[in-house]
C-alpha cells in the first residue's frame, strides 16, 4: 500500500519549505499534512515525506516518534484529549477522564469499535484559567463539568 | 494602573483598531534611531525576559554581532508548556500586533532577516489568529520588503510560525532551536550560545512572546517610564496567570511587586468556601513550593520570590486549599517531569522515573519515612548534573514540596528508624526495622518482629 500527497498538499509542503534555508526543517510541517491526509503517520507517509523532501528516513521517523501530537496509528474521528496536570486535576480532571473512559467504554490511547472516538490523557495545554479543559481534535472545551463532557460526546456524530 | 501588553481595548486584534490606539509609533520610533540606541533603551528599561529566568532582554541583544557575517535570527518562544501558564495565548488572541510589532523592533535591533515563532501544536486555533495577523501585516506593507517604504529604512524581515508537536522540552531555547530545525528536540551543550552558534550555526536570539510584546511600549514611551513601573529591579507588568482553587481563575495584569495575597483574594477572589490555602506555586508547575502560612507579605517579584524561596517563573500561580492532597500533586508533577524528560542525560532520564515510582510507592502505602529522604537525595542527584534546566525543574518540587511539607508527607509514609542492633555475624552492622515491628517491654526489653 503506497501513499502519495495529493497535489494540494504537495504544494502546501513546497511552501513550509521556503520558509527554512534546509528542507530538513520543513518535516514537521511535513508530518502534519500527511497525519492530516492519511489520519495517522503510517511507515509509507514517512517514506513519502523522506522522497518529498529528499532527507533520510531516520531523520523523518526521530521527528515523528519524538513528538507525541503525531500518530503512528490510527485514531479516531474524534480525538479526544483530557488535561490531568495538576490545575486541572485540582478542579476534577480525572474525574473528567474517568467519565469520557466509561461513557465510551475505552482506556487511555485506545479507539472505540467504530472508529469515532479515541481518548488521550494529555499534559498542561495552556488553558488552566479554564480547568478543567478537554481539546476534541484541535478545538478547546474549558471550564468542563462531567455533564458538560457527556453533553458534548453526545453531540458528535 | 495602565496596563502594557494586554490592554482593555475592545478588538484591538484589528490592525486598524490597533493603529489608531498608537500602534507603530513604537516601530517608527524605532527605525529613526540607530540598532545601538535601541538596544540601549531596552537596556534602560531593565526589562527581564518573561519565560522563566528572567534574564535581562537588552544585554541578551547586545550579546548579537555587531558585523554581520552571517544571516543573524530571532526566534520568538510561545511554546508555553509549563503548567500552569497560559499567558502568551492572550497575547495571540487579544494582542497580536503588538507581538509582531515587537518582533519588528527586536528584529531590526539585532539584525536578524528571519523571525520564528515557535508555537505549541496543540495551539492550532491560535496559530491560525497570529498568521491572519501576520498576514494583515504583510498586506499594510509592516513585514517583507515593503517595510523598506513603509518605514523608510533600509532594513526588511520575515516572520513565520513553526509549529510544535507536543513536547515540553521544546521551550527551552536551544531544544526549540533544534525544533524549529527539524529535528528531535535535544537541547544543546552551552556554550557556544545562541548568540554566537544557534539556528544552523548562525547567531540566534531567542525570547518569550511576553518579553517581545512589552518592547514597542518601552520604545514609544522610553526606557525610564518603563522602569518606573513596578518593582525596581524586575520592573513593568506581568501576566499572572492564577489557576487552582480560586473562584476567578485567570489572566491578570500587574505591575511586578504585587503582593501574593492580593492577587489570590483580591483579583482572583480568593479560595471557594473561604478555605485556607495550603499550598502556592508561584511560578509555573517547576518552581519551588510555598507554604500557605508563609505567603503573607510575598511580592511577586524576582528578587522578592528569590528571598521568600522560590522564583518568578513564569507567573504561572497554582493554588492549593487545605483538602489537598500533596502527595498526589507532586505526583502528578514528578509524572510530568518522567513523561517530558527527553532522555538525552541520564540522571534526568532515570531520574525522573526513580522518583515517580517512589512517589506511587509511597500512593500505593508500601513508603517509609526513609523514601521521603532517598527522593530529596535523588531530586539533589538531578539539579544542576544536565544540560538543561528539565532536571532542575524536575528535581526542585519533589525537594522542596518534602522539605516544606514534611509533616504532610510523613502521614502517607510508615515510620521507619536505623538502629545500631548487634548482629551475630557482622557485630555492628546497622539494620533498618520498620517501628511497627519494635515491641518495647519491661519484661522483655527491645524485641524485634521480622517479616522475612
């Protein structure tokens, strides 16, 4: 199973590179749009960012298994993201993740049957005046109560 | 008290709005005078770099080549990754062209032709608000080679935003500039610093989106009114940010020097349920704890900090009320430090790990009173033996939440003594009992009770 960057994408990547005077530079742009594209960072993007960009492999995959915001497998539609750092869990974030956790019936990292919901205990976000928070893809739900949080699973479709 | 970085003007995220409240004037100031005389205004406004250490911004100019050999950078830090910081997203959000033309100013002062803003990745919506500014100003002519008319001076910049991917190391400076190379983010063996071999070897400066947006305020107005604002020797405003047990948690504005207390009951509203507080950071999740009873009379301030034995930080307030349990804080805390620690120096890499098992060991009610002194021992192993500062910052809440709160810590933990007992084969070999397992009897006198 081979995998290619579509054209648009393509282009979005030779314009992350002129930003940078080396393409090394321009991977983690790079892995971003082929995260976006395929939903995870398979060996076949990391191959295909390697050739785009004509740096070596290892160079690719120390990017991508460094940062923990790339995938190497698939998540779901919803990503789910619960803060437990410490102001957060002062105002009840693990009760918050405990509470997502049963509702979908999954731990931590792992992705509903279905394919629609994939929960992720993450550290401080920068949103603590709002704690506690939980970020569904890249959008953030602040001041969270436990009925807020079933609320908002309830609504995605 | 007029407020510097985040005014209450409504929609100055509007370029136009942000013009016709005095916008630019600082960046035309600017570009009338020579690089040196601007440095020379940072320098008299004592301005101290927002992000952490606090290090004085015009001096960390100055240290840039004055002949340019090579191409010169400026990177600008929005990582903000410590918890309990949420400043600079203000900043992107209500504030942007005043970061941007901050980077103007900074970046004509130390030459540099390319600017990075390092924002962290799970800031997605705020990277998009900055470059809808960025752009904004490319079109007003503010960036790129029109800036050469605009403000009449020889001298253009480009900005771009790098985005991370979830790393907390990334904010410190030398592993950001590996970041924003492409690279894992290892930091970098100082010296060389940055200002002499930084972005692919070439000189680099790197400050917090905070510092970068007080500096076309200090050039409009000049560097003495800027000094005069606050506490002397760590003057203007900061942006604390108090989260935790408060009823208004948040972002405030205030000169440094303010007390602790005021902010926590006065601007914040105090504790819910009028509960006492056992527990402050000052500064962001890495820097020394407070007792509640000691914050009476604590300015926060740099130096202020420094005396009451913790530091500024990045302004980052966590308060804790008298339910809280420390032990699951610090636990919590010492699994972020594990989870962040990027391997690269091993007593932070083991380190950090030894010290959360402890930790859960002591969660898990296996600890004795000997843990809390082998964790301070370790912590003591870490500060100071890495190259960057994770490990300090890894290492000062586990010393410091034990030192201060002992008497805390020891209620989660079993007693546990050495006494010199005679031993039938090493005579004087000193042995470690559990108190439980002393019996003390007239009758009997000192029994011991072994497990195994």
């Amino acid at each position: 199973m081979s995998f290619q960057f579509t054209e648009e994408n393509l282009k979005r990547i030779e314009e992350a590179r002129k930003k940078y005077p080396t393409s090394l530079a321009a991977v983690m742009d790079a892995c971003y749009i082929g995260q976006e594209q395929n939903g995870h960072i398979s060996e076949e993007v990391m191959e295909e960012i390697s050739r785009v960009l004509d740096v070596p492999k290892t160079d690719v995959l120390g990017v991508v298994t460094f940062y923990t915001m790339y995938h190497q497998k698939p998540m779901g539609k919803y990503h789910i993201q619960v803060c437990t750092n410490v102001s957060c869990m002062l105002r009840g974030g693990y009760e918050i993740f405990d509470a997502i956790k049963n509702k979908l019936g999954i731990d931590n990292m792992e992705v509903t049957e279905d394919g629609k919901f994939s929960i992720e205990e993450v550290e401080c976000m920068g949103a603590c005046g709002g704690a506690p928070m939980i970020a569904i893809n890249n959008d953030y739900y602040e001041n969270m109560t436990k009925e807020k949080v079933l609320e908002i699973l309830e609504s995605l479709k | 008290m007029e407020k510097i970085v985040l005014p209450d003007i409504p929609n100055l995220d509007n370029l136009d709005v942000y013009i016709e409240n005095g916008g630019f004037e600082g960046a035309k100031k600017a570009f009338q005078m020579s690089r040196e005389d601007v440095i020379e205004e940072v320098k008299k406004s004592g301005l101290r770099g927002r992000g952490g250490a606090g290090f004085f911004t015009g001096l960390k100019w100055s240290f840039m080549p004055r002949t340019k050999t090579k191409p010169h950078y400026l990177a600008v830090n929005g990582d903000e990754s410590e918890p309990g910081s949420f400043k600079d997203r203000q900043i992107f959000e209500k504030n942007p062209h005043q970061l941007i033309e901050g980077i103007i100013i900074a970046a004509y002062a130390i030459q540099a032709e390319t600017v990075y803003i390092y924002i962290r990745g799970e800031y997605y919506n705020w990277i998009q608000m900055l470059q809808k500014a960025i752009d904004a100003n490319y079109e007003r002519g503010h960036l790129g080679e029109k800036m050469r008319e605009t403000f009449n001076t020889d001298f253009y910049c480009n900005v771009y935003i790098h985005r991370g991917a979830g790393a907390y190391i990334c904010g410190e400076e030398s592993a950001l500039m590996n970041s924003i190379e492409g690279r894992r983010g290892y930091p970098r063996v100082k010296p060389p610093f940055p200002a002499q071999n930084g972005l692919w070897g070439n000189p680099t400066t790197i400050n917090n989106v905070e510092t970068i947006t007080n500096v076309p305020k200090i050039i409009a107005n000049g560097g003495e009114w800027f000094a005069s604002i606050g506490a002397p020797k760590h003057p203007g405003t900061l942006l604390f940010g108090v989260s935790g047990h408060v009823n208004k948690p948040g972002v405030y504005e205030l000169p440094t020097g303010t007390l602790l207390t005021d902010i926590i009951y006065n601007y914040a509203g105090g504790v819910p349920g009028n509960k006492k507080i056992k527990c402050v950071i000052p500064g962001g999740s890495s820097m020394p704890p407070l007792r509640g009873d000691s914050i009476e009379g604590v300015k926060m301030d740099a130096d202020s900090l420094r005396e009451a034995g913790s530091m500024i930080g990045t302004g980052g307030i966590m308060v804790m009320d008298e339910d809280t349990n420390l032990l699951d804080v610090l636990l919590r805390i010492s699994h972020f430090y594990h989870h962040e620690s990027c391997g690269q120096c091993t007593p932070c890499r083991e380190g950090t790990g030894w010290m959360e098992k402890i930790l859960r060991r002591i969660k898990n009610g296996q600890g004795t009173s000997r843990d809390l002194d082998l964790l301070v021992d370790v912590a003591k192993n870490i500060e100071g033996r890495t190259v960057c500062a994770l490990g300090d910052a890894a290492a000062w809440p586990v010393k410091f939440m034990i030192e201060r709160f002992r008497d805390e810590f020891e209620k989660y933990v079993k007693p546990e003594v050495v006494i010199p007992v005679p031993n039938k084969i090493h005579s004087l070999k000193h042995s470690t009992f559990t108190v439980e397992s002393i019996k003390i009897s007239s009758k009997d006198g000192i029994q011991l009770k072994l497990d195994n």
